[in-house]
C-alpha cells in the first residue's frame, strides 16, 4: 500500500493541500491583520451580516473582512475628526468659548459631536 503525502501542491489552481484522514483540503492561510476594527467597523459588520449577507460572505471567505474593516474604522473615525472640526469653526465653538462657559461648550460639543456621528453613519456605515 502506497503511503500519501502529507502535503501536495496542484499546479492547475497554484493551491496546497494537506492529507486530513483519507482526505487532502486546501491549506489556506488567512492573512494577518493586527489593527482593531474599532466602533465604525463592528457597526459595518453588523450592518453587512444583517443586510447584505453576500458581501458579507465573500468578503470573510477571500480573507479580506478584518483589513476591510479596519480600513472602514480608520477612515470613518478620519472623516469624523474632520466634520467636527469644520462644525466647531462653523458655529465658533472654540477654546475661548471652553475656558468662559465650560457647561455651554459642552453643550454644542455633545450636539457637533452627535450630527456628526450621524453623518459617518448614513454615508460610510449604512450602505
């Protein structure tokens, strides 16, 4: 009796198996991605599982869904930083407003803070 071997390389697809049992299945590797994926990319997630399944699946299956998602974070939390500070100049919420009223820069703070999140949810999130 012929012994197999542990591993095999098929040159038709560039794959490589490796021998489980009697049988030989892809050795797949997924790739290594160490970033978070953050508040916005759990959120997108969500959304893609729940809504768009499909994208979903092919995006876990090729092994791209965490980098996706930690390039989503990263960008939404980008965008957001930049929205808040176009509304605060808009609305001259600044540090002078902070160091006299601290309760009322709080205040538009919160509310800047708030449509902005909107914003990131309804263009980059929800879609």
């Amino acid at each position: 009796m012929e012994k197999l071997k542990k591993h095999i390389h098929d040159d038709s697809n560039g794959l490589d198996y490796v021998l489980v049992g009697d049988y030989y299945i892809p050795d797949l590797q997924l790739p290594e991605e160490s970033r978070p994926i953050g508040r916005w990319g759990r959120m997108h997630r969500e959304y893609l599982q729940e809504y768009c399944p499909d994208r979903y699946n092919e995006l876990l299956l090729s092994g791209k869904l965490w980098t996706y998602l930690a390039d989503l974070d990263e960008q939404a939390q980008n965008r957001l930083d930049c929205i808040i500070a176009q509304i605060k100049e808009t609305e001259g919420v600044t540090e002078e407003l902070k160091a006299k009223d601290q309760l009322a820069w709080v205040g538009h703070m919160n509310s800047i803070r708030h449509r902005a999140e909107e914003v990131i949810r309804s263009e980059m999130i929800f879609v």
